[in-house]
C-alpha cells in the first residue's frame, strides 16, 4: 500500500512540475509572440507613412560604464583634503584608533624583514 501511495505521489508531483513548465514556456512565447506583433506593426506602419524603418536598439554607451566606475574609484584614493589632514594632525596623528583613515591601519615601518638585491 505505501509502494502505491508514494507512486502516485511521485506521479503528480512530476505532473505538476511539468504543467509548470508548460506555463511558464506559453507565457515567455506569448510575450515573444506580442513584442514581435507589435514590432511589424510598426514596421508596417512606418512602410504606410512612408517614414524609414528605424531599428529598435538600445543606445548603450560602453565608456558611459567605463567612466563610472573610474569616478567612483576617484573618491578612495584621492588625497586627503585640508580639512581631514588637520583634523588627523589635531587628534594625535596615529594616536590609537582616531588617528586612522577611513578604518584603515596606519602605515608603520617594518623591521624584521631583510631587504634583498633587485635583479
């Protein structure tokens, strides 16, 4: 008896992924179907009126997001201005967590390290 429930368990959950499935492939083909109707309306439309068929195109500028991301990093690593530079002179200038910017460790001299020759 559970081999026969959880076999028509199993079927209808298959049946059901499957309608699923179905569903959702007509709704993307519909809305394929209504953006290319309303797209040779147009076309139609502008072949009537005489006007040139003009393709739908997105106008993406590639150096738009190019320089967007350039300004953003321009921020972070600008020098600090003369406001911030007095203010971290006043406070002690390294003296404990307020002597550091944006968060960040203070530079310190390291010692343990034994320099090498440059080839």
């Amino acid at each position: 008896m559970n081999d026969l429930l959880s076999g028509l368990a199993r079927l209808m959950l298959r049946l059901i992924v499957i309608a699923s499935g179905v569903v959702v492939f007509l709704c993307v083909l519909a809305a394929a179907m209504l953006l290319a109707l309303v797209w040779g309306a147009r076309a139609v439309w502008a072949r009537i009126t005489g006007q040139p068929v003009m393709p739908w195109a997105m106008k993406i500028d590639p150096r738009s997001g190019w320089s967007t991301v350039y300004r953003s990093t321009a921020r972070w690593s600008a020098a600090p201005s003369q406001a911030q530079a007095s203010a971290a002179g006043a406070s002690g200038a390294g003296g404990g967590l307020s002597g550091m910017r944006g968060g960040l460790r203070p530079s310190i001299d390291v010692t343990d390290v034994q320099p090498r020759e440059v080839r």
